[in-house]
C-alpha cells in the first residue's frame, strides 16, 4: 500500500535526517487497485454484521483485516470473492464487479479448510486448479512440484484422509495457489498452525507479494498484521474506523520518550512536558509536537545529564486500543490467546 | 513451505477471464462421477436392485405355489358313481375346448358313505371343493358359497348336459380369417406399452435420482462449498451435480441392463413361464421400437434432471444427513403422485388432465412417454423436450439461488432487482402521468 507523504513525513523522512530522499516527497503515480468497496452492508435476520465498509488495496500490496471474532472479517471478504451479495454497497476485484467474472485471478483460503477426504492429495490440487481455470493435466503437473517443494512430494498419492492436519492444510493453501492468482484471499490463514508453519505461511506471503500477487488476509492477531502488511483495515462492530497504511495507523498514536538522567532533580525539570511521569530512574512524556530538539537543548543548559534518550512509536496494538476502542482490544487480546491455545 | 515461487518458470499468469458455467458444470460434474464410480458404496449400489428382483422372484414363485394350493378351483361330485364317471369324462371332452372355463371335477369320497349330507360336509368346511354337485345328471344340484355357485352353475350345466346325452354336443365348423391387429387390440396393446414404459421409468427414477437427495451434504459437511462457491457460479455447481449423477444412474442403468440380457440368454423360457409375459412379443409402440427407446432415454434423462434439481435443493436445504433421512419419504410420496398423473392420462389423450400432465414439468417425461407408444405424432416431442430443457435450467437456477440465500446467505440481489424494478416503474409512471402503483410489501 502506497504511503501518503504525511505518512512518510511521520516516519522520519524529514529535510534534514540522516537518509533525507527529496525524491520522496512526490507524490507518486497511484497503483491500480486489486479491491475497491464502498459501503458495504450486510444483515443476517435483522442484524447488521457489516455496517458500511469501504475498502481500497492496491495491487500487489499486502493487506491484512484485523479485527476480533465476530467483528464482519470473514462477511466482509465473501462479500469481496462473490460468496454472498451485499444488501447495499459496491465491490469491485480488478475493476469487475462481480468476482466470478475473473475467477482465474483468484485464489481463496477459506477459515473453516475442507478437502474431499477420499481425494489424492495432488488430485486435491488439480481439482482446486481445474475450478479456476487451469486443465487438470498442468494442474498436476504444478501439484507436484508444489508438493515436492514442500517436502510433500511422498503424499501426492496419498488420500486425504491419510494426511496429518497440517499437511491436509498445506495441500489446501497449495491448491489456492496454483493457478497462479493475481490476487489470494486467506480467511484466518495462521488459525491452526504450530509456530514453524506460521513462519513459513509468512515467508510465502512475502513471497507472493514479491512477485506482485496481491495478498488480503484476515487476522485476530496483530503481530501478523503489524509483521506483514502494508495497509490494514481496522474492523469492529462490522465498521472500518481504520483503513490505511499501517504506520500512518501507528502514527495516530503519538510517540513516547525515555529520558533517564544522572541528576534527580533541578531547574531543568520545568522544561519536560506537562504529560511526563516518573517511573524510577526514567521520565516518560509524549514527543512534543516542536521536537526533541529543543527539549535537549535546555536539558543540557540545565545540566541534568542525560544518561539516555529514547523515542519509542507506538505499535499497532496501542493503535489499534485508540482507534477501535478498549473492548475491541479487550475482544482480540481474548481472540489471539484462544488461538494461541 | 520455502523456496515457494508461484511464479516460477512452467507455467504464465492465469489468463484474466473465467470458466463458463459450462465448463465449470463439466469440473465439477467429472469429480463427482469419478468420485461415485471410484467408491466402494457404488458397489452395493449396483448389486443392491438384484436383491429385490431375487427375492421377489422367489417370493412369488412361492406365493404363486401356496397360492394354486389354498385357492380351490375343484368341483366335488356326490352323483351316483356312473354319473360320476359320466361328469368327469365330459368334462375332460369339455376342457379341451373351453380351457380353464370348465373346472376341474373329482368324486367326493365321503360322498359314497349312505348317509352324506353335501350341504353339511359343506357348512363343516371340510375337504377343499369350491362347491359339490349332488342330485342327477338331469337335475344337477349344486351346494356351496353363493358365489361359488354363481362362478359354476353354468360349466356344471354344460358338463352335465353333455354327460347325459352320452356324446359330444354338436358343435359347428367355424371358418376362420385373421387380420394383424384390430383398432381396439392395437390401442389395448400400446397402453400396454406405455404403462410398462411408464412403470420402468418410474421405477429407475425412484432407484436413482434419490441419491441426488444427499449430494450437497458431504460439500456442506467438510466445508467446500466455500471454495466451490468462491471459484464458480452456484448453478454450475447443482448443475454438474446433477449430470454426474444422471451418468451414474447411466453406468447403473447399463449394469443392471447386461445382467438382466444375461439372464434373458440364459433362461429365456424360464423368465417367459415364471413371468407370465412373453417379452419377445411385446407389442410395438406408435413411433417404433428404435425412436421410442431413444426417446425413453431422453425423457427418462429429463425425469431424472427435474426431479434432481428439487431433490438437490431440497437436500441443499438440510442442515444434516438427518434431516435428508426425514425428507426421503415425503419426496417418494411426491414422486408416485406424479407417477400417478402421468399413469392416469394414459388412456385419455387429448384431455385437459392429460394437457396438465404434459405440461406440469416433473410429470412430462412420463406422459410424453406414454404419447410416444401411443401415437405416432412426432414434433411435439420436440416441443416437450425443449419445454423440459427449459424446466431444467429453471430450476437449477431457483434452486441455486434458494440454496445461495437461504444457505450461503447471500441477498441482496433480489432487493436490488427490486428497487431497480419500483425504480423504472416509478419513472414510467412519471412519464405517463399516471398515478404510480404501490408495492403491497411495503
């Protein structure tokens, strides 16, 4: 997701730094979007799970959808495949607004996986590649490389009822791959896998937006939100408070300073913003608006002789508390420890 | 999950476009078939047809013989002994002419004892005689049931006419000349066919398109209608469900068909006797032998899809195997009501109730069945079947957007069309002056 120059500003690319890039500062040409919504709704018997979304990611970008369970993660993106129809609203993937009519560009990882369990692993594949398009002769032909690139090569033949969960899994994300889509959509990708496949669940989401796929993923857990992607919509209560870049959402939060300092006491003292509070040896206070510079200056006119001075931005979990509220928060904290489970 | 590249050398982008709905009917439709061929489930399901046809053969073979031995079709004699003799040797004249309308006559051995009453041997219910006849044979009495003695007064009559003239009745020389077939046989026999043809047809859809009930709940169960429905439009999914299982119900059809031929090689005369029917005379059916059974094979494959687009969506509609269970009987119900609509018209062409038949999608196939094994006109075939086509598609798309509402839980659509609708009708309205109608919903 392209960074607004505000965003870029805020990240520290000012005249002046260390790293300074003027070529930064324009603005440029705007990516095509992969999605584009605008006030999505949708109610199931009378209630609303979404409330009015809108959406836009670009191609090739990494997208992630955070929110807790229950939130309108998973309405939201059936809604974004041509699963279900929203009541009011428009969608639109790759400019078509309906998604069927681009199903080929399209590789979906539902939350809830399901596989024919008397179906071979790389008939598995075959079959999910044959659904959006690709002959069923290429499909495995690519199901074997895929799997034996996985270390999976030995199962090809397996049923599924044979695998282990995590490598019926496997099997499942290989299928919604190998048709080679322009655009993945993983509904809770990370739900049921240990930390190794986690890791390598990243590593291949990186890898895909590296040869420009456009990635969409939901997630309860903001680490991989905060790891992975580049934009994020924010989700709670089937509204989006928050959809942009993940260090402008970060950026909402202002960041905090450390101060810590041989002297405990002094005229100095009066120079610290009205925020600070002292928590031992350390001041803690907001980065004022002008600066630390100023700041460091009448700091050591007033002798208090600075020991260290860190600035510490925010993380998307405290964006995450000031744009979605403390429940919400409360509500994921609960989602990503279950899953932790 | 390293060194994965999607984009790796062997293969290009996917092409921006998507499958037809035909194409995604034929993915889906192949899966299926080969999944149902390929089970061990499929096995049974062959076989499962001849349990009932071996053991209905042998039932019946049974029941006929208790049947011949409890049913009683012997008249006793409790004559004096020579007109005793004398019945029994007319009736044996007899029953060379007039076949089984002359019955079998025997002596009532008790009858020799001086004091038996035939009434009372009778009223005690013993021996196995439909009735007895006493008295002479110039004045026959005959004893037994009121109905018993309605069904013999006449042959007895005969038997002891003949018995007390001593020679044969005189009988005339009747010439004879034959034609192939009258107006009224032919009609009587082509009814025959098309009932025959209307019951196997019934019977087949029975048997196969039940399965279809079930179809949705293994995708339902383990989640994949998720993807099915993210990849593909939902009427190409109960589409190529439905073709898969007609293609299925076909490898049955021709299994049970090869079984059945080699029985028939084996025990032609058998079949004929146990049966009762001679299959190699059956009568022709109004458009012929060829064109009626291949339109016995269209028909039956458009019975098999319309009654399949309900059973699916009724299925789609389950929550559990359960609820399927709990469904199957009232769809059987559904299924002989019009089995019996169709059945009833056969012998009324022409007539509003039979017009209804033809019309009414899921009874067509049949009454247009029994049309072709009784009349010859061929182009409303072409009608019905295109008719039928149409039913087909439309109820495979109602189905899967029922199934995609109500399930998938998807809307919207419809509300859109909706407001769209009011909206045109609003702005005509405004053209024309008019005042603009209001929705009743609303």
């Amino acid at each position: 997701m392209d960074m607004a120059l505000g965003d870029r500003m805020a990240a520290g690319n000012r005249p002046g730094d260390a790293g300074w890039d003027e070529t930064a500062l324009i603005p440029p040409e705007p990516r095509p979007l992969a999605i584009e919504a605008k006030g999505l709704v949708k109610s199931f018997e009378g209630t609303r799970a979404v409330d009015g979304i809108d959406l836009s990611v670009p191609q090739g970008a990494i997208y992630g959808v955070l929110g807790p369970n229950g939130a309108g993660k998973t309405t939201t993106l059936r809604m974004l495949l041509g699963i279900i129809d929203p009541d009011e609203g428009v969608r639109r993937v790759f400019g078509h607004d309906r998604p069927h009519d681009i199903g080929r560009l399209i590789g979906y990882l539902p939350e809830e996986r399901g596989l024919y369990p008397s179906m071979k692993a790389i008939e598995a594949i075959a079959f999910m590649g044959a659904l959006r398009g690709l002959p069923l002769a290429e499909g495995r032909r690519r199901g074997l490389e895929l799997l034996e690139s996985h270390d999976l090569g030995h199962a090809a033949n397996r049923t599924i009822r044979q695998l282990s969960k995590g490598m019926a899994q496997t099997v499942q994300l290989l299928g919604t791959l190998v048709h080679r889509p322009r655009l993945v959509v993983f509904d809770e990708p990370f739900s049921g896998l240990d930390a190794i496949n986690q890791g390598k669940l990243e590593r291949m989401i990186r890898s895909l937006a590296e040869q420009g796929t456009t990635v969409i993923f939901s997630t309860h857990v903001i680490h991989h939100a905060e790891r992975l992607c580049e934009g994020v919509a924010i989700i709670a209560g089937g509204r989006v408070p928050y959809a942009g870049s993940v260090e402008a959402a970060r950026d909402r939060i202002p960041a905090q300073v450390r101060l810590e300092t041989r002297a405990r006491d002094g005229g100095w003292t009066a120079a610290l913003p009205a925020d600070t509070r002292r928590e031992g040896d350390f001041f803690y206070f907001t980065l004022p608006e002008t600066g630390v510079e100023p700041l460091l200056r009448r700091l050591i006119e007033g002798e208090a002789g600075i020991l260290s001075l860190s600035i510490e931005r925010a993380g998307l979990h405290d964006a995450f508390v000031a744009i979605a509220g403390e429940a919400a928060a409360r509500q994921l904290e609960m989602d990503a420890q279950e899953h932790r489970r | 999950m390293n060194a994965f590249d999607p984009f790796a050398p062997g293969g290009q982008r996917s092409k921006s476009s998507r499958l037809s709905r035909f194409q995604a009917a034929v993915v889906i439709a192949r899966r299926d078939f080969l999944a149902v061929l390929f089970s061990r489930a499929f096995l049974f399901f062959l076989i499962g047809p001849l349990f009932p046809v071996i053991v209905g053969g042998l039932a019946g073979s049974i029941g006929g013989q208790v049947s011949r031995e409890a049913v009683a079709s012997e008249v006793g004699l409790a004559m004096s002994a020579p007109d005793n003799a004398a019945m029994i040797e007319a009736a044996s004249q007899l029953s060379s002419t007039l076949g089984r309308a002359i019955p079998v006559v025997r002596e009532v051995p008790e009858a020799t004892d001086p004091g038996f009453d035939a009434q009372e041997f009778m009223a005690a219910r013993r021996g196995n005689y439909a009735a007895i006849v006493g008295g002479t044979l110039a004045a026959p009495e005959l004893i037994g049931t009121q109905r018993q003695v309605a069904r013999w007064e006449g042959p007895i009559g005969l038997i002891a006419g003949q018995a007390g003239s001593g020679a044969p009745l005189p009988q005339s020389e009747t010439s004879s000349l034959t034609v192939a077939a009258t107006g009224a046989s032919e009609r009587a026999n082509r009814i025959r066919t098309a009932q025959a043809a209307q019951m196997v047809m019934f019977l087949l859809t029975m048997l196969l398109a039940g399965m279809v009930l079930s179809n949705l709940a293994e995708e339902k169960g383990n989640k994949i209608i998720e993807i099915l429905a993210a990849a593909i439009p939902m009427d190409a999914v109960f589409m190529g469900k439905l073709f898969a299982m007609l293609g299925v119900s076909f490898v049955g059809i021709a299994v049970w068909g090869m079984l059945g031929w080699g029985f028939w090689a084996i025990a032609e005369d058998a079949i004929v006797t146990v049966t009762q029917t001679d299959y190699r005379n059956l009568p022709g059916p109004a458009v012929g032998w060829p064109l009626f059974l291949t339109l016995a094979i269209v028909y039956f494959s458009m019975a098999y899809l319309l009654l399949g687009a309900l059973f699916l969506t009724i299925g789609a509609m389950a929550n559990s195997v359960r609820e399927v269970q709990t469904m199957s009987m009232p769809v059987t119900m559904m299924q002989l009501m019009v089995f019996f609509l169709a059945a009833y018209t056969i012998t009324q062409p022409g007539s509003a109730l039979e017009t209804f038949a033809i019309l009414f999608p899921l009874s067509s196939p049949f009454a247009m069945l029994a049309r072709a094994a009784t009349q010859e006109v061929l182009w409303i075939h072409a009608l019905a079947l295109i008719w039928q086509a149409i039913a087909v598609v439309l109820m495979v798309k109602g189905g899967s957007m029922l199934f995609r509402k109500r399930v998938m839980k998807s809307g919207g659509a419809g509300r859109e069309k909706k407001a769209r609708w009011r909206g045109l009708r609003a702005r005509r309205a405004s053209i024309s002056g008019a005042p603009m109608a209001t929705d009743p919903a609303e």
